[in-house]
C-alpha cells in the first residue's frame, strides 16, 4: 500500500481537470484496506479511472484506488465464472474475454474504467449492461471496517445506477467483482447500428450464419465508439454528461409541438411505460451547442451529450458554468430539465 499526500489529480481524471486530492491510497490487496489509518484526511472516497467524475475543485479528504488486478476464471459446465480484481481496467477484460471466446461483455469494449467501478456504475452499452453478467461483488465496509460480499440482486441494479450509488453511496469500496460469461454463441446485434456495421465490416453471410466472435462483435463495437467519443488520452471529457431525460407523456408532447412549429425535424424517443425517453443529445444539438466552445470548455462536435475539456486548460468553473448554460437553454426552449450522469466532487 502506498499513501500519498497532496496529489495533483490531473491524470488520474479523464476530464484532466488540475486540482489536487490532500491524500491518495493505493492498495493492492484487499486486505490491506483493513490497515488503512484511521487519521487520514476525511471524507474517503473510491477513486477509479476517474472517467466518470468532474473535480469541482481540490479534494480535502482521501481518495482509495485500487490495484488489485488479478483475472482467475473457473469453469463451470454452460459458462465461466470469473473472479477479477476491482482495479483491473475493465477493457482489458473485455479483451481477455474475447481472446478466450466467452460471450457477454464483447458490446461493453471499449469503455473507459475499471472493473469495480463497472459495478458501481452498472455501466453500460449497446443493449448490454454489467447487470447482466456481473454475478457477486466483493467490498470492503468503510463503516463497519469488515468485508462483506453482495449478490447481483442485493446490489439493486437499475439504468447506470446500483445501490452503491444511491443509499449506500461512499459505504462499499469493491475489491472484487464476479462475472458469468457464457461459452454458447450468443452475440447480440439487435441495438442501434451494430448489426449493419458488423455486416459492413465481415460481410451478410457471417454475420447471418453464426460466423461471428466475440472477437469480432469487439472489433465492431470498438469501430462505432471510435467514430462518435472522443479517445480520453486525446480530448479531456467523462463521456455523456447528462443523463437521457424520462419524461410524462404530455411533456413530449410539448416537444413534438414545439419541433413541429419550428421545423427541428423527427423527435428521437423510447417508449418507457407511461413515461417517454428523450435523448438528450438531441435537445442539446437542437439549442445550437454541438461543437460549441466557451472558453476552454466545449461540446463535442461529433456528440452533443459529451462535453470535452477542448484546450486541456479548463478549469472546473468552465465546465460548470458551460453545463448551466446548457439545462437552462435546454429547460428554456423544451422545458425539460437535464440532470448530470458525471458525478460532481
Ligand atoms: C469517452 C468515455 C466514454 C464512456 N462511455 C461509457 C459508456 O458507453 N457506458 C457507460 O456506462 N459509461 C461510459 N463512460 C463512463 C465511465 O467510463 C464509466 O462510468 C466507468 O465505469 C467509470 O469507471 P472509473 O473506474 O473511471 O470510475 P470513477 O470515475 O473513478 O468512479 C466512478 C464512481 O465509482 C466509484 N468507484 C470507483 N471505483 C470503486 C471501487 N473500487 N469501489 C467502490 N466504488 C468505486 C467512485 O467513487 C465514483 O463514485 C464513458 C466515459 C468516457 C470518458
């Protein structure tokens, strides 16, 4: 275990924000988290990737990382249940899986991040998410000072959401995460364009016959996030910022209106219950933000869901005045509220 104090976090955060943490831990086994001292600066908190969090400023407390890396599989008779150390980067497992053609997290490749996180975060991509295959999670308990072990169903997944971000929030640091990955043939093809660019890339006849990989499912996910996210070691961001809004029925009607009137063309939704999911990619593009740039902050030009750090220099007050700007142009013109995915710190 090593501790370090006043850290500058500027590469341990995909935003690249420069701020600094008062004290960082990093462990490489579970128990070690055991004998972490008590008097190191509070709060604490789990830092992964940093992929999915903005630094609003320096942080006064300590920040727990995790370099348990190890990836132990055990076979069982219809899949393989893979034990993996929460620090492991979570596409590296994705790779791992694939070269050993084990099916079920080929659709997540590519994301940024690590395994514990994953199962915080229920990340997720392309029809699949880490629910889905994610069968225990290992913890250690920050405030009972014990380990302990959860089930995917105690785990309370939902959309990008688990109970470790909501009631137990800051409470669990994952240690390890158990995932069932399936040896039968079962890519899934039927979300967004994956099926049309995994036939552009390996032709109809294999695609439709059987004759895809996990490899090759990997290969084709990889090509469609390369062309609309920005690589985070090229342009600062935390991916989507805002979360997709679920709105009553009558406020989509709103909208409907609203981009009849104005000429805005089809509006994109899913249907979710009683409820209508809006993308709000598009209710940022249709308030003139796509590629916009303020300062040192910027929208990205080819996703308007993912705001960038454009020069590297932003500082925090850039991006959040920028994401203020936005939901109020965005509640101003479609009168929907947008909420952050990014955690706030
Ligand atoms: C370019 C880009 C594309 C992205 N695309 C996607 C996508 O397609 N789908 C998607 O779902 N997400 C996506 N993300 C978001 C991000 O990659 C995920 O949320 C990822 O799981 C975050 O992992 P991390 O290790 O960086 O976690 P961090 O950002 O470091 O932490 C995220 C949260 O998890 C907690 N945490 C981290 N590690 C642990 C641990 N060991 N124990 C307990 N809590 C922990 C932290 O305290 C924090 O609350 C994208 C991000 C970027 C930058």
């Amino acid at each position: 275990m090593d501790i370090f104090y006043d850290v500058p976090l500027a590469r341990l955060n995909t935003f690249r924000m420069k701020v600094q943490a008062a004290c960082l831990v990093e462990y490489d086994t579970a128990e070690e988290l055991g004998g972490i001292p008590e008097d190191l600066p509070k709060p604490w908190k789990a830092l992964g990737g940093g992929s999915n969090l903005l630094f609003t400023g320096d942080f006064p407390g300590t920040l727990l990382h995790s370099r348990i890396r190890f990836i132990q599989p055990v076979e069982m008779q219809e899949y393989v249940l893979v034990r993996v150390g929460s620090g492991a980067c979570w596409d590296d497992l994705c790779a791992w899986a694939a070269d050993h053609g084990l099916w079920g997290i080929e659709n997540l490749s590519h994301i940024p991040g690590e395994v514990g996180a994953a199962a915080v975060q229920n990340i997720g991509a392309y029809g699949v998410e880490a629910a889905d295959v994610v069968d225990t999670v290992e913890c250690y308990d920050l405030v009972e000072r014990r380990f302990c072990r959860f089930s995917a169903a105690e785990c309370g997944y939902g959309y990008r959401t688990s109970r470790f971000k909501e009631e137990w929030k800051d409470r669990y640091i994952v240690t390890a995460v158990g995932i069932r990955l399936a040896k039968e043939y079962s890519p899934k093809l039927d979300y967004g364009n994956v099926r049309t660019a995994a036939i552009r890339r390996f032709g109809a006849y294999e695609v439709e016959t059987g004759s895809l990989t996990p490899s090759r499912v990997r290969e084709t996910v990889i090509g469609i996030r390369r062309e609309k996210l920005p690589e985070p070691e090229e342009l600062g961001s935390a991916g989507s910022f805002f979360r997709n809004p679920i709105v009553p029925r009558e406020q989509y009607w709103q909208v409907l209106r609203k981009a009849g009137e104005e000429g805005l063309g089809e509006v994109p939704h899913y249907d979710a219950g009683e409820l209508v999911k809006i993308p709000a990619a598009w209710l940022i593009e249709k308030c003139g933000w796509k590629g916009r740039r303020e300062g040192n902050a910027g929208v990205y030009d080819r996703q308007a869901l993912v705001l960038v750090n454009a020069t590297g220099q932003a500082a925090p007050g850039e991006i959040l005045s920028l994401e203020e700007k936005i939901k109020a142009s965005v509640l101003d013109r479609f009168g929907i509220r947008l909420t952050p995915e990014v955690e706030h710190i």
